[in-house]
C-alpha cells in the first residue's frame, strides 16, 4: 500500500499555497473595497461590485493557463519528462503575456464601453471608467504572478510566493492611502496602486528564474504551439466555471437592483469581495487535489489516487468547514471593514449575507474535489456540465425561484441552494457509468481495469527503517522470482532495494526526524520497474555517482553498482519529492 503518511505530507504542504495562490485577486480587490467603502463612499464600493465580473473574466484566462498547464507539467513530471515540462512552461508563459496586454489595451482604449457593458449607470460609469484604465497597466504583472507561482512550487520556492503576496498587500494599503487619501486621485488611485501591487509581486517571483537554481527556464527558442491544444483541451473546464462566473456575477446585480435595491447590491459587493478568500480555502483543496491527481495519474498509481481522493475529501472538506465556521462567527468583525453604521440597512444586510454564505462552502468543496480529479483523468463531459450547473445554472435557478419570495435573503441562500445541482450531476454520472450506485469513494473514481498494472504484477511497500529495508529487499526477491524473473536478475532487485533504499535511511533519515519511503516495485515486460518516493532533502543518486572518476573505486560502490546492473536509471525532484525509478 502507497505511504498515506508521504501524500498527506503533501497535500497540506501545497495546500497553503494554493490557497493564497487563488486569494491572490481578491487581497487587492479586498483592500480596495475597503479604501472605497471608508474613504470615497458606497457609490465606489458598488463600482467595486461592478467590477467584479472583470475580476472573474482575468480568473477565467488565468483557470485556462494555470489548469491546462499544470495538468500537462505533472502529468509530464510523473513520467520523468523536465524537458517537456520545460516546454510547457515557455509556452505557458508567452501565451500569458500576450493575452493579458491585449485585455489591457481593450482597457485603456474602450472604458467608458466596458463600464456600460457592466452596468454602470450614470452615477457609477465615469469612476468605473477610471478604474479600468488604472487597472489595465497591471493585468499583465497580475497574470503572469499567478502562473509564476504555480511552477514555483514544481522548485520548492513557496517562500517566494508568500514573500510577494505581503509586498503586494502592504504596498496596496500603503499606495491607496496615498493615492486615495493623501492625493484625492479616486477610483484611478485605487486602480493605480493595486496594477503597481501587481507588478511588484510579478517582479518578485520573477528574479528566481534569472538564479541558477532555476531547473525550469524560459526559453524563446523551445517555444512549442503543439502542446497549445491540450493546454487548452484540458483548461478550458475550469475557464468554463470562471466564464459562467462572470454572467452569474452580471445577472446577480441585475436581480439584486430590481428586488432589493442599491443598499442590497452594496452588501453583495462586500461579501462578494471578501466571499473570495472564503472560496480560496475550497478552491485551494481543489488545487492541491488536481497537482497530485496529474502525477500520481501520470505514475498510473490507482493506490495513490485513492488515498489523494480520501485525504482531500476528509481532511479537506473538514478543513473548509472549519475555515467557514470561524467565517460565521467573524461575520460582525468582517462586516465592520465595509461599513461602519451598525444603524444602516447595508450595514444589515451584509452582516446577514456573511453569515449564511459560508454556510455554502462544505458542499462546494466537495464538488469541486470531484471536478479536478475528474478534470485530470480525462472525464470532460461531465465536468463541462457540472461547472455550467455550478457557475452559473444552479444559483442563478435557486436566484429567480427565492428572490421574488424573500428578496435580499433569497438571494443569499441561494448561494448554498445552487450547489446541490453540481453536485447531483456527480452522483448521477457516476451511477450512469457504474450501472448502480456506488459504494465507496474508489467506486466514484471510476478508474478503468486496464489503468496501472494488476495487483497481482505489482507491490507497495513503505518502509520506515533499516529492518524494513532488509524485509523489503527479500520481498521484492520473492516477488520476482514468482513472476519466472531469473535468479540473477532477483537479487539485482533485491540488491537495489537493499542499497538504495538503506542509503536513504541512513543519510535521509536525520535530525531525528521520523521519516519514510514510499516504495513501489512493479513487473510488466519481463522488467522489474523499482520507484523510490521518500520527502528528504533533494539528492540525485545518479548525478552523484558521477562526481568522481571511474578509476577511483573508493567511492559511491553500492550507488555505481546499481548503476550498471540496471538498464536505466531516472531521477526527478517534484513536489518536495525525490523520485527515484530503476529499471532491472
């Protein structure tokens, strides 16, 4: 069985930033809609409110990019492919660049058209209008952090990504309140200092690609169009959720202005603004899920796909209903950022939106664990229309049934109303597929018998000590010999097992730190494939064996030894993981 201990290890280790990679727009968004609600007024919150669309239109191009090419990078990492990876990552970049100065320019040369288009009337469209403008400088340095720091993680450097998200938060602050208080700019100041924000968190994940320790370079001359159609391919299920976002968001105003009014659409502004970092604890599970689901399906590990699943379903969905109970008990703390008169109705009525909001997030997390496991093994019909179903379909549906009834409260249940319809649909396809109910969770994983090798041709052992490494090492001896492997080829396999899975726990296991090595040996062809997975500090067996000459026989013995008794050797450190796959 694959080491639960090693994913888990994982998961809450991508997870931080993951989180803070989806929350990334919405800091700004948050701190401008604060600056707006204190210091300009309720007019420029709504703005704000209006904005919002936009916002999701940059998250829908940034859920193509980032989800189609991270998908393809782990999918490609998992195999031991880096220069693919390398590929996509040029690709991913330059695509990137293009699109968002494109957006950009629409932005400074069409606002006035754009702020109608979102509904600004005339009280709201000449600041919508500068907003835009001022936003259109940082589009580029905003797209291009977020895909930055997604290979970031791929090198161990989520440092840099917390390290920028602060610069860029207090520079906000620090830039608004000269912009806004000090030079009385307005809606262009708020604008103007969070595309400087931006760019300064831009410039920061950037310079450790101009480092040597850069393993994944941009490289005009490796551009590669081909993989363009698969980035795409598998992209566009998170670009259709962010797409549909985008209309829901135009709709929502539309039926808060008609059956609640301003003071309503104010308190949607609010919460909508903040309900990002809500949705940034459930989004970043989701993440989290979908960059181990890629490797692990890479590897074709059905053992490691369902204890991914498990985790991210129990410990995740527990995780988010923790974060969204903390929400409702901070509801008063958060609804004092955007209004200070507790006597007003807009005071009211976003104290009661952030209250029954979070009440959404357990179900949306455990739909959307589901969408981006089924996103990375290929199950794209059903991903297409549960994210119509959850992006637009089921809230805007609950929306126009409670409205009319119970008015602002009918709208802000239904928020947690719209998420039984994605939902459904999961339950309803795995049924169809199944051709009855499923029983477990590894049932609604619906993973193909032809996927990975057989349990009879493959085995998973974790070991955690030198006693385990010597009842390992006999293990895999006993298993090749069952499968006709020669006696000669057997102890090789046991002698690689025995030597590099020992040197790990001798070298790798310090500090006193309790660690452990995922070990996995699998026989198809008439070869014994060996991969080693353990979390200690990076170390290339075979870059190592080549330090020295080869005349010198006094060092790296067992390493050079397993060198040649193998037919390959494969090295790659991804996810704060060293691989190590040996072929006998």
């Amino acid at each position: 069985m694959a080491d639960s201990r090693i994913i888990t290890r994982q998961f809450f280790r991508l997870l931080p930033v993951q989180i803070i990679l989806v929350a990334i727009s919405s800091v700004n968004s948050i701190i401008d809609g604060a600056v707006a609600g204190k210091f300009i007024g309720a007019v420029a919150l709504s703005i704000i409110g209006l904005y919002y669309p936009m916002m999701k239109l940059m998250d829908t191009l940034n859920a193509v990019l980032v989800g189609g090419s991270q998908i393809l990078c782990g999918q490609s990492l998992g195999r031991g492919e880096l220069d693919k990876t390398k590929r996509i990552f040029t690709l991913d970049i330059f695509v990137t660049v293009m699109l968002s100065v494109l957006v950009g320019i629409m932005f400074a040369a069409a606002p006035g058209l754009i702020a109608s288009g979102l509904g600004a009337d005339e009280q709201t469209r000449e600041g919508l209008s500068s907003y835009l403008r001022a936003m259109s400088f940082g589009l580029t340095g905003q797209l291009l952090a977020s895909q930055l720091s997604s290979f970031l993680q791929l090198e161990q450097q989520e440092k840099r990504t917390y390290i920028g998200i602060a610069a860029m938060a207090v520079s906000n602050v620090s830039l608004n309140l000269l912009f806004v208080r000090v030079l009385d700019m307005g809606m262009f100041g708020l604008g103007l200092s969070t595309s400087l924000s931006s760019w300064l968190f831009c410039v920061i994940q950037a310079s450790y690609y101009f480092t040597k320790k850069a393993a994944i370079r941009f490289d005009i001359k490796s551009l590669d169009f081909s993989f363009l159609k698969d980035m795409l391919r598998i992209g566009i299920p998170g670009a259709v959720v962010q797409l549909c976002l985008t209309f829901r968001g135009m709709a929502l105003n539309i039926m808060i202005l008609h059956y609640a009014g301003n003071n309503a659409l104010a308190a949607y502004s609010a919460v909508a603004t903040f309900g990002c970092v809500y949705f940034a604890a459930t989004a970043g599970v989701a993440s989290a899920t979908r960059l181990l689901v890629s490797v692990y399906y890479g590897e074709e590990d059905r053992a490691g796909l369902l204890i991914i699943m498990k985790t991210a379903i129990f410990k995740g969905v527990g995780l988010v209903s923790a974060v969204a109970a903390v929400s409702i008990a901070l509801a008063g703390v958060f609804t004092g950022l955007f209004c200070s008169d507790k006597s007003s109705e807009v005071y009211s009525m976003t104290l009661e939106y952030f209250r029954l909001f979070p009440l959404s997030m357990p179900l949306s997390c455990f739909f959307v664990i589901f969408s981006n496991y089924y996103q990375c093994t290929d199950h794209m019909k059903i991903v297409n229309v549960s994210s119509v179903l959850d992006g637009f379909v089921g809230i805007v549906v609950s929306c126009l049934i409670l409205a009319p009834i119970f008015g602002a409260t009918g709208i802000w249940v239904s928020q947690i109303t719209g998420g039984l319809f994605p939902t459904a649909a999961i339950f309803i396809y795995t049924v169809m597929n199944l051709k009855r109910m499923p029983r477990s969770i590894e049932d609604m994983l619906i993973i193909k018998e032809s996927f990975g090798v057989s349990e009879q041709d493959r085995m998973d052992i974790t070991v955690n000590s030198r006693d385990d490494v010597i009842n390992t090492s006999e293990a895999v001896v006993d298993f090749c010999t069952a499968h006709g492997m020669d006696h000669k080829r057997a102890m090789c396999s046991g002698l690689c097992i025995e030597e590099m899975a020992g040197n790990i726990v001798d070298h790798g296991f310090t500090s006193g730190k309790k660690g452990s090595i995922d070990i996995r040996a699998v026989y198809k062809d008439d070869k014994l494939l060996i991969r080693f997975k353990d979390t200690c500090k990076p170390f290339d067996p075979k870059e190592y064996s080549e330090l020295f000459s080869p005349e010198d026989v006094t060092h790296n013995i067992g390493i050079r030894m397993i060198s040649r008794i193998s037919s390959s050797m494969e090295y790659h450190y991804v996810l704060g993981l060293n691989v190590l796959s040996i072929t006998v």
